[in-house]
C-alpha cells in the first residue's frame, strides 16, 4: 500500500482466526492509513465481519499480529475504544426510544454527558438529514433512517476510526451514494475508516480496496491500481472502418511496444480492438495518430477509453485466485 | 434529498474533558434510562402491573364466599327413618357441613347421581339405628364419594368425621332425655320402695311375704331397666362426683335387693336386718341420685366443655386483606422476574452485546445500570400499588422503614432470578416460558395458597429458593401483625441477591466475550 509517508490507523501481519472447516481468516497482512478510507469488498461470508472484528479486539487471532491506532486491539484500553466507532451489520436499534434516545443511549456509553450529547447530537442529526426525526420511535424508521441512525450513533463520540460492517446493504443507490458521500466527508476531516461491502462498483469510493474471498485478501490497492493490476494497464477500444486492416493494425501497435502493453481482437468482434496502455485518455491520441500515418492509412472509425467495471475486474481477480486453486485439485 | 451540511462533523475536543468518575456514573445511567424509558413508553404493561393485580385483588376479595369445599352431599334414609330424628333437622345437622342436595330412601337413585358426577357423596343411614345400639353394637353411617381433589377428599373425610361425632351426640341427648324420663319414673318407685323395705324391716307375715316377693321382683326389674337405659359411665362421671356414683349405688342396690329376695325366700330375712337397713339408706342415695341426674339437661349430661374462644386481634381478617401481602409479594417479584428475563437475552439476539464490547463500557455498569432501571420502575409500581391496598383498607401496622427494605431486597432477588432466567435462555420465549414456571413454582411453594410445612423436607431448598417465600412472610409480618419480619426473611434474600448477582456476572461475562 502506498501513502507510506501517513501514520497507519490498522496494520496487520500475517492474521489467522481459523474456525475450522476452511472458515476463517487466514494469513492477512494489510494496512491502512490514517484519514483513509479502506473498501473491504468481497462474497458474502469471505470474512469481512472477521477481519474488522480482529481489528476491533472482539476476536483474537490466533496467528500473527495486529495493531489498531497503534494497540494491540486485545489489550485496549477504555481511551483506545473512545476512539473507535463502530457500525454492526445487524442492525442495534431499540425499538421503543425516539430516535433522540437511542444516539443518546450509544452516547452515553462513551460518557458523553448530556450538555455534550446534546450539542453533538444537533450536528450529526443536520449532517445525515435526520433533524425532523430526533423524536420518531425506533420502530417507525424506514431501514434508511434507520441506518443514518446508526451512523449517528458511531460517530457521537467523534471517533478516530470507524468500522462500518455493510452500511450500504439492502438501502436504495440513491441513499447508498448518500451514505459514502458522508464517509468521504468524515474522511476529508481526518478520519479513518473501514467499510465492508458486497456491492463491488462502491471500490470507486474507496481511497484503497482490500479483495477478499475465502478469507484471504486476494489484493489489496487503490481502486485505479486494482484495475491496472488486473487489466495490466487502461484499455483503448478501437472500431477500424475496414475490418480487412485488422491485421496491419495489430502489427503496428504490437510494434510499438514502449507504449502499447498489449493490443488484441475484442471479443466477438471483427472490427474492433482493445489496446492496453498505461493512461488511455493520454495515449489515444498518438495511437489514432500511428494507425493513421501507416501508407495505407488504416481509418479508425471510432476510439475511446474502455470504462471496465469494477465488477468485471472483481470477477477476473476471483477467477485469478480461483485458478490455481483447480489446478491443485486437477 | 438535502445537500450536506457543511458544517464540520468533528466535534470540539472540549467535548471529551469529562471526569472519568463522572463518565462511569454517566454510562450506569445510560443503562439506566434506557430501561426507564422502554418500559415507560409500554402503558399497557405498566397498567397491567399495577391495576390488574389491584382488580384481580378485589374481585378475589369480594366474590371469596368459604374457604371450605362445597361437597354436594345426597342422604340415604332407611325405610323407617330414623326414629326421634325428624328429617328438618337431619338437614340441619347435615347442612352444617355438607351441601345436602337430596335426602331418599333410594340407595340406587344416590348412586346414579354419584356416578354422574352430579353429586360428590352419599352417606347412607343405618336402619334400626337404636336396636343395633342396644344390641351393643356401633350402627355405622356408609360415606360414598366421589371426588377427584385430594384437598377435598381430605376435607370430606374430615368433615364426616365431624358429622358423625355431631350425630353421635345428638343420639345420646335423645338416649340421655329418655334416660331422664324413665328414670324420673323409677324414681317414684324408689322412694315408694323405701317404705316397702322399712316393711320387711319390721317383719312381714305370712300373708304378705307372696306379694312382697312379687313386688321385690318387679322393682328389681325396674332397676334392670334403670341400668341399661342410664348413659355410659363415662358421660354421667364427666358431670360431676354425684352422678359418677349413680351406676355403683344402682349396682349395690340390685345385688342387696336380690339379696334380700332370696332371704324372704329362705325365710331368713330377720336375721339380715343390717343389710336391709344399708339397702334402704343405698335407695335413699339411689333417689337423690337420680333426683340429681333427671333435673339436668340432657346438652348438658352429653356435652359438659363448652367452647371458649377468643382473637388477640378481636377477630381475623377479611380474605382481601389477609392476602393482600401474598399479592404485593408476587406482584413484585413477577414483574422483576419477567422484566430481568426478556433483558439480557433481547438484547444479546438483537446483537448488543457486540456494540457494548466494542465501547469503552464494563460489565459492571451494564449490569448496575439494569438492576438499577428496573428497581426504579418496579419500586414505583409498588408504591402505587400499596396506596391502592391503603386505600381499600389494607394495613400497614410495621415499620414503613423495614418495609421499603424488604421490598428493595424482594426486587433485587427477584431481578436477580429474572437477569439469570435471561442469561440461560436462547429465546424471548424460552425466557418468558421459564418466567411462568417460576410463577407457578410461587403460587405451588411460597406459602401462598398452601402453608409451607405441609411440604415434605425435600421440598425446602425450592422454597427458600423463591424470592416470594421470604418476601410474603416478611409482609404479613410488617403488614398485618405489626411485627419486623424474621432474620431468615432478611437473610433469605440477601443470598438470593448476592448469588443470582454473581452467577449474572459470570454467564454474561462469557456471554459478552463470545459476542
């Protein structure tokens, strides 16, 4: 991971909970930077609610090592947790106080007093649009609400470090976009924070990306240098005018390979071709350029950079690590 | 949706500079109203604590009749009835204790009914009830029933027991009034007899000697009779030291008048002056005597002890208010039981337990935080409760201080209970389940309904085990004699307490280290 030169909120080395059977968590070696936000993305049961339970000392590992905010997390002490904020996948929520008396409630629990609770509340209600809502039930949220609830409840205390365990699962894209738009915020203002998630294409949020699968990180990178990894660079989609030049103009880009990583027919095409370079946006230009001055000219009817999904690249990655894996059992 | 705010979500650090004294206090309390405040947003449940133990209480109290069985009772009379006993006041005699339905002669019909339930005894009277009695032998009244309730079956054997001995009492007023009537007659001819013996004590002629044989014979059969009518020795030696004597004097009179037959017989009697003057002083003790026993009443002869009774208090209390401590007691302690059972347990499943780990906040403060919430609110129930009792004339003659402390102990025993009912359980409903058990467990074991001495020594440890048993002899003590409750009382729910506190402590610990 880059960023070496920023403190590290969470860094583990080697980390194994085995539960036996195969589940677990096994051999994570990773870190996180302060004021950053890290993307645990992965199927569920990989061991993301694992992994973040190590971090927050409510699992011990049973092999290797790991500090959070610089202490062993088994050996916390009530300061450290002051300093972590904590967002459970099931929801916790009390059903019969007001929205008011459930931050109230969490708040307490980090000894907030009342005059504290009262000011901090007033903010984190206007931050996450809950203002109308401080004296609605518990039970008459909508599952929004109800996870903006939460949100406000982890960051009551004002936290250092937040774990968020699949705050996004099951809510609307539209409050989704909202929720990282609020994380990206919290980590504008110094904050650390880790979300879990299942949806893949919320990579694009995070500042880095941990993959996860079978309780292994498969990679772990910025969501621009988990595409480069796996597609080895950006792609170029190339339509020729004349699918007769095909073949001339996989010579000349293969020719140009200070540049041009790799260049092969598109998939079920003719016509068209997929050129890695290493920034698409920068190199188009001068790949028109070449194909272009070759004599004959070789037309390009159409280039653009290839927007690759984040899904596309997850799926290629756990098909990656799932190769060997047959291979072995082949 | 609105656009961010823009204010920063950082809080000021001013924010964070509570003392750490007051931050553990502030985190017990967090505990605290959050238990406060779920049970005050349930006014159903608060109004069912309260008010309906309060109703349950008065319709117990205004409906409660007789603590007795009702025993549906059918008489089976003889053909000829009982002879001296009218009906009217066979019903008396039985109403007393049995519901008397029917009085037949139809043993047959009886036993129809008792086969179909319809009725729960038959007692069927002898026949010949005094022939048999002077045949020397005990007529015997057949008790047939058919009941299903041990308690009750008990009561019916308790109740015919009682019965009987009326009846047999009532049999030997009429026997001793006949006795009396008779003997009032042979009396007559006791002192009439005197006479005839200061007679022969003068010498009889010839002429005369056949009819005083005659006579003698026939008053020594009056004096038979006299003998076998009179009531048994005993009941005549209860009265008094006179009567005790009617039976020997009579005796001594029947062998020394048959002595002097003989002697008239053998034409002896001048020679036996002596004896016949003793026998004429025995009549003449023989006629006060019986002057004695004819003048008292027959109640009297059968029944010499009378009752006395008198309450220390000037009489026992109504039904509502002897119970009234047993109410408060399983009031409270239900409702600590059921509130500490669904506490633990609903929020370990609801995941909790996992947000409290990963907070600065201990155990202790969790638990603390509870106990707390819970004795406030029952406490408060309770007061309203006792008001309620106050006002419906419930007393409260101990001390109000001695008082409140056994309720505050009652509450956390039976928290205690409830917390450890919580801990064990894997369901709301597993715990509300073992909640009821406890219920029942109270009403069966905790002196409620049945006095604990009529359980067996094994059944001990289950009662001195239940918070109410402590707590519903303290209360009658405090509330109903004046009096401070027992030690065992006192030290009975500071074990509980101490022990459910320690054993909460210890399974919620591991509880929240596996969460």
């Amino acid at each position: 991971m880059t960023a070496a030169s920023k403190q590290l909120a969470i860094h583990a080395e080697g980390v194994e909970v085995d539960f036996g059977n195969g589940v677990g968590i096994f051999d994570q070696t990773y870190s996180v930077p302060e004021g950053t936000i890290l993307g645990m993305i992965g199927p569920s049961g990989c061991g993301k609610t694992t992994t973040c339970r190590v971090a927050l000392g409510l699992l011990t590992p049973q092999r290797g090592t790991i500090t959070t905010l610089g202490r062993t997390p088994n050996r916390f002490t009530a300061g450290d947790r002051e300093r972590i904020g904590y967002i459970p996948q099931q929801f916790v929520l009390y059903p019969r106080l007001s929205v008011a008396e459930n931050i109230s409630f969490v708040a307490s629990l980090y000894g907030m007093s009342t005059r504290q609770i009262k000011v901090r509340m007033d903010e984190l209600l206007a931050f996450v649009d809950l203002t109308e809502a401080r004296d609605r039930l518990g039970q008459n949220l909508s599952g929004g609400m109800q996870r903006r609830l939460m949100l406000v409840g982890a960051l009551m205390h004002d936290p250092a470090l937040l774990f968020a365990d699949e705050p996004t699962a099951g809510i609307d894209p539209v409050l989704r976009q909202r929720f990282w738009e609020y994380f990206r915020r919290l980590r504008d203002e110094g904050r650390t924070l880790v979300v879990t998630t299942q949806i893949v294409s919320e990579a694009i949020y995070c500042d880095y990306v941990a993959v996860m699968r079978q309780g292994r990180i498969l990679a772990v990178d910025t969501p621009m240098g988990l595409r480069r990894r796996v597609l080895g660079g950006e792609i170029i989609d190339l339509t020729l005018e004349d699918p007769e030049n095909i073949g001339r103009a996989l010579a000349t880009l293969r020719r140009w390979h200070d540049v041009v990583k790799s260049v092969r027919v598109a998939p079920n095409s003719e016509a068209d071709l997929h050129v890695v370079v290493e920034d698409a946006r920068e190199y188009l230009p001068e790949v028109l350029n070449r194909l272009e001055n070759q004599r004959p000219r070789i037309v390009v009817a159409s280039a653009a950079p290839l927007d690759v999904s984040y899904d596309d690249i997850f799926i290629r990655l756990m098909e990656e690590a799932q190769a060997p894996q047959e291979a072995d059992h082949g | 949706m609105a656009e961010l705010s823009d204010k920063p979500v950082v809080a000021s650090r001013e924010t964070m500079m509570t003392p750490e004294w007051q931050r553990w206090l502030i985190r017990v309390r967090a505990y605290f109203w959050k238990e406060v405040n779920e049970i005050r947003r349930q006014p159903l449940l608060i109004l069912s604590l309260i008010v309906g133990p309060l109703l349950v209480l008065i319709l117990f109290g205004s409906t409660y009749v007789n603590s007795n069985p009702r025993v549906r009772t059918a008489v089976v009379l003889p053909e000829e009835g009982i002879p001296g006993l009218e009906e009217e006041q066979l019903r008396q005699v039985i109403g007393l204790n049995f519901d008397l339905r029917l009085i037949t002669r139809n043993e047959a019909e009886a036993e129809a009914l008792l086969a179909a339930g319809a009725i729960d005894l038959i007692q069927v009277l002898p026949d010949n009830i005094f022939q048999t009695m002077r045949g020397g032998v005990s007529p015997e009244i057949a008790f047939t029933a058919n009941v299903i309730n041990p308690l009750v079956e008990g009561w019916v054997q308790y109740l015919a027991y009682a019965q009987v001995n009326e009846i047999n009492r009532a049999l030997l007023v009429v026997t001793t009034a006949r006795a009396q009537e008779e003997a009032a007659g042979i009396r007559v001819r006791v002192v009439d007899f005197e006479g005839k013996i200061l007679e022969f004590e003068q010498g009889i002629s010839e002429a005369r000697k056949e009819a005083a044989e005659q006579d003698l014979k026939t008053f020594i059969d009056f004096l038979d009779e006299l003998n076998r009518i009179l009531p048994p020795q005993e009941v005549l030696a209860q009265h008094s030291d006179e009567l005790a004597q009617l039976r020997p004097i009579l005796t001594r009179v029947r062998i020394s008048l048959r002595d002097v037959r003989r002697a008239l017989l053998d034409e002896t009697l001048t020679e036996g002056l002596l004896e016949l003057t003793n026998t004429r002083n025995d009549l003449q003790l023989l006629s006060g005597t019986l002057e004695i026993f004819v003048n008292i009443a027959p109640d009297r002869l059968v029944s010499p002890v009378k009752l006395s009774y008198r309450n220390l208090r000037g009489s026992a209390y109504s039904a509502v208010v002897y119970y009234s401590p047993g109410v408060l007691a399983l009031l409270v302690q239900h409702t600590a039981i059921t509130l500490g059972a669904l506490a633990l347990v609903r929020e370990r499943l609801m995941g909790a337990f996992e947000v409290f780990r990963v907070a600065p906040v201990s155990l202790h403060q969790l638990i603390i935080g509870k106990y707390l919430g819970y004795i406030v609110f029952i406490g408060l129930a309770t007061l309203a409760l006792i008001i309620a009792m106050l006002v419906i004339g419930v007393p409260l003659l101990g001390n109000w201080l001695q008082f409140a402390g056994l309720t505050l102990l009652l509450i956390i025993a039976s928290l205690g209970v409830g917390f450890l009912i919580s801990t064990l359980s894997g369901s709301d409903s597993q715990a509300i389940q073992l909640a009821m058990i406890s219920l029942l467990l109270s009403i069966f074991f905790s002196g409620f309904f049945i006095s604990v001495e009529s359980f067996a020594p094994v059944a001990l440890p289950v009662v001195y085990a239940i918070p109410m048993s402590h707590g519903l002899a303290g209360f009658q003590y405090l509330m109903l004699r004046g009096l401070p409750p027992s030690l065992g009382s006192w030290l009975g729910l500071s074990l509980i307490s101490i022990i459910t506190f320690g054993l909460v402590v210890i399974i919620t610990r591991r509880q929240l280290l596996r969460a």
